[in-house]
C-alpha cells in the first residue's frame, strides 16, 4: 500500500462516522498531512453543518503548517455555495499546496469544477486513490445523482423452510422469526439510511412503528404505501417518533409498475437510500422491476407448517455470516 492509500484508508475509516447523518450529502473524510504526520482531520457533519475538508481544516492547531501540508480526501472538493460555501475556496485561502482525492464527484454541481479550481491556482492535485473503494463508499450519493433515485436495499427475514410470514395469527403483531441480536442489527441498520419502505398490509398486520428504539441513532422517515387510505391515525407509524410519508393512488399509477415510481418520488423528496422492509408483494414488486442494489436477508432457524413465501430474486452473495442461531447473507444486484 503506498503513502497515498494508506492517508486515503484513513479517510475512508473516519468518513463513516457521517453514515446516517448527512443526507443527501455524502459522508465524506478528509485528513492533513505534514511532513508525515497527521495534523488534521475531520467527517461530514450532520446536514447543514460543516464539510469533511471544513473540519480537518478547523482542527489544525498551527495554521501556518498547512502552506507546507497535504489534504487527503475522498471525494472531491465542492466548487459551489449550498447550505455551506465551497471547500475548494477555503483550500486555496489556505494554500495547501498538494490535495489527493479519492474519487471525482460527477454531481453536475461539482463534476471536475473543484479540481479545476484548484489547479488554476497552482495547487497539485492527485486524483483516483483507492478510487473503487470511495466509489463503493460514496454509493448512496453516486445512486442518488447518476439513476436519480435513492440506493436501494431490500431486507427480510424468512424461515428455515422459505416463509416470510405465517398464513394467518393471533394478533396484530409480528411473529419473530429471528433473534433479539438479528432485530437490534436490523435497527442499527435503520439509523444509517435515510428512509424505510413498507407496505399496507405490513402495517395492518404488524402495526409496527419502524423506529430504531433498540439503537441510538436517527429514526429514518417512514414510507408507507397506502393507495387506498386504509390505514388509520391509530397505526404506531403515525406517532410523533419519526416523520411519515404516505404514498396513495393521488401520486402513483397502480395500474403501472410502481417501484419506480415510488423511487422518483423518493428522490424529488431528497432521500438518497432506502430500505424495503416489506410485505412479500412490497419486495417481490421492486425485485421484479430490477430496481434494487443490495439484499440483506436473515434465516432463522424455526419453520411454519405453511405460510406467506419469501420473495424470489437473482444476485450475487458478497457476504454471509452466523448471528447466534441466524444466518444473514448480504446481495448485491447484478
């Protein structure tokens, strides 16, 4: 690994302290170096606040130190005023002389501005360092821009034997299928995306209230498809924890596809990734119209006599790990 994967790595490292708190912006991380040593280094703070390059910037003690200084980061620098002003203006007001970058941001905002700028003003600039990872870590953000919709990634639990659910129950209440430390993962997951997708009949059945109770972290905005307005005040989904949004045949063709409707609408709302909790039609609906990038799916080791099948889908396994009695195997789309 050269000098400049090893600074690029670090900033990939401390970049994901931003997961699920600076959408729609990128979780970017930038370090300072000088003279071999790290000096500076700083994450995207929540939306609205500080860049990644602001905050390395800030917490250099001796300012003088970076006319002589290279700025690592992985995405990069924004050319433009948004909710802060431009990164790349405050590298120059500082003179740093050598920036490296991960990968370039194609957002038609920046897409190769930011280095230009700095290159006018003699600053030497490195481009592509452990470029397929910063691509792979930027995901959510390149989804969002490129396809114009949030990244996509569906979850469920099925049974040993290929349920999703059973037939029929009791009570409007879900039926476990997996263990506490398989649904507390789950909800760590929730933190990190910016909004959660389900179905009518998920909330008829399970009432669940979709927060990240048994996680610290954001409550991600809840989606729920309702195109005929079943649903009623009453529901948890509907309780002050987390914003809701409903999806009805006012904004949606249901005699169409829906799966890319509903993420146009998505990304006209600013949400960059989201995950599909379900029902079974909610999943198989997005699987069928190809428009999904990961699966995370839990098997569990208990069974029904009969029951609400798993959804079929075709990916690639990149991961797959035991949780207690549980197995979750993570796909991505082909």
């Amino acid at each position: 690994m050269t000098i400049h994967e090893t600074y690029i790595k670090r900033c990939l490292e401390i970049a994901k302290n931003g997961l699920g708190t600076t959408a729609p912006n990128p979780m970017v991380g930038c370090v300072i170096v000088h003279n071999n040593q790290i000096i500076g280094e700083g994450y995207t703070s929540p939306y609205g606040g500080n860049h990644a390059e602001v905050n390395a910037i800030l917490s250099v003690k001796n300012n003088d130190l970076l006319k002589d200084a290279t700025l690592y980061v992985t995405l990069e620098p924004c050319s433009h005023f948004g909710k802060t002003p431009p990164c790349s203006d405050l590298i120059i007001k500082h003179q740093i002389p050598n920036v490296v970058i991960g990968c370039i941001d194609d957002n038609i905002q920046v897409a190769g501005k930011g280095i230009a700028k700095l290159k006018a003003t003699g600053c030497h600039v490195t481009i592509g360092i452990l470029e397929t990872e910063c691509k792979q870590h930027h995901k959510r953000f390149f989804t969002f821009h490129n396809k114009k919709r949030p990244y996509i990634i569906l979850k469920w639990a099925e049974t040993s034997n290929g349920y999703i659910a059973p037939k029929t129950k009791d009570k409007k209440a879900p039926v476990w299928i997996t263990n506490q430390f398989s649904r507390q993962l789950v909800h760590k997951w929730r933190a990190e995306e910016q909004a959660l997708l389900v179905g009518t009949n998920t909330v008829l059945e399970d009432n669940p209230s979709l927060t990240v109770r048994d996680w610290t972290g954001n409550n991600p905005i809840r989606i729920v498809i309702d195109r005929e307005l079943k649903l009623s005040k009453e529901h948890s989904v509907f309780n002050t924890e987390a914003e809701t949004h409903i999806i009805t045949k006012n904004e949606t063709d249901f005699n169409q596809p829906i799966a890319q409707q509903i993420a146009s609408l998505l990304h006209l709302k600013d949400i960059n990734s989201v995950i599909i909790e379900g029902g079974a039609q909610t999943l198989q609906t997005f699987i069928d119209e190809n428009l999904w990038d990961e699966a995370r799916v839990f098997k569990g080791n208990s069974s029904f006599k009969d029951g609400i099948k798993a959804p079929q889908f075709s990916g690639t396994l990149i991961s797959e790990e035991p949780i207690i009695d549980d197995t979750l195997k993570i796909y991505v789309n082909n």
